[in-house]
C-alpha cells in the first residue's frame, strides 16, 4: 500500500527510466512481476479493507509506504487481534527524501 505520491513515482517510466518516449516497463511493472507483489495506492480504505485485501489475495506481508503512522498502526492491531500471521513493516519518507531513494530504500536498493 502506497501514497499516492509514491505509487504514480513507480508508474512514472522517466523516474527510474531515464529514458524519453521510453516503451520500457514502468518500475511498479516490474517489481510486481520480479518479486510476485502487488502494490495498491492508497485511497482511503479503511485498515480493515487492507486486511482483507492482504488475506483474498493470499499475501504474508502488509508493506505500508509513505502513509499514516496511524493507518499502520490499525492495520498491525487487526492483524495480531485477528491473529493472521500476516507481517505488517511500515516505512516512512525521511524529511526531505526524494521520493526515488524513498522507493529504493523501501525495496532494499
């Protein structure tokens, strides 16, 4: 689950690209591929809905990118009430971070 902010920098070509009027796959195209995830922007679903979501779609792993402290917070209780063995990690820019390395450092580059 990412900001919105976040999300359409993984959609954006030129962002990781570098390469104009490029028909090379987006970023977001490619580590949903590569590492078999699936990113969700955030658009006011309730920590409920992520949930959810996460366990319809069979995932072991909630990562919450560039959003509320508090949004993490709801998530993770729901997960350890319900008691899901789902991993919640929460990762927030740092002041004044570009959103390119906020991305790299969320996948590990």
């Amino acid at each position: 689950m990412t900001s919105p902010s976040t999300h359409q920098a993984l959609q954006d070509v030129h962002t990781f690209n570098g390469q104009a009027g490029s028909e090379a796959p987006t970023l977001l195209e490619r580590i949903q591929k590569a590492l078999n995830i699936t990113v969700i922007q955030y658009s006011n679903q309730t920590p409920k809905e992520i949930v959810n979501r996460a366990v319809s779609l069979n995932k072991n792993s909630i990562v919450l990118a560039g959003v509320s402290q508090d949004l993490y917070n709801n998530v993770s209780s729901i997960v350890k009430k319900e008691n899901l063995g789902i991993i919640v990690s929460y990762f927030a820019p740092k002041s004044g971070e570009d959103v390119k390395f906020f991305i790299k450092r969320v996948l590990g580059l």
